[in-house]
C-alpha cells in the first residue's frame, strides 16, 4: 500500500457498496490477545479500500494490511 494521509471528516456517512473493509494489523501473525472490546491486541483498524469485486471476493482471500513486516 502507499503512504496513507488520515484526514478526519465530521458526520460523514459510510459508502455502503463499491468498498472492501480492510483491516489493519500491527504485525503479520494477526494474533493477539482478546481485549474488551472484542477485538485483537493486534487490530488497528479498517481501511475503506475502493472495490468493483464484492467484499466476500477479499475476504476469503485473506487480504489485510499491516504496519510491521517483522514479528
């Protein structure tokens, strides 16, 4: 992926077709402990990834970005 610039944006409404949710994982095992929200240690967020395939296609594929190439 390339460098990515968060620009915050109020009340703005979720795209609901044409986009892949990506998440975003600190390093590539994808593995981390349960916190109390529910997600990984590990989880940073989702990336709203432009799409024409269906969300389905990429997630069964297993596609995920992450911010460490080292454990």
């Amino acid at each position: 992926m390339p460098l990515i610039h968060f620009v915050p944006v109020q009340n703005r409404e979720n795209p609901e077709t044409g986009i892949y949710m990506c998440p975003v994982y600190k390093v590539l095992s994808r593995n981390g402990t349960l916190s109390t929200t529910g997600h990984s240690t590990n989880y940073v967020l989702d990336l709203e990834l432009p799409s024409s395939e269906l969300e389905s296609k990429w997630i069964k594929a297993g596609v995920a970005c992450f911010l460490s190439l080292k454990y």
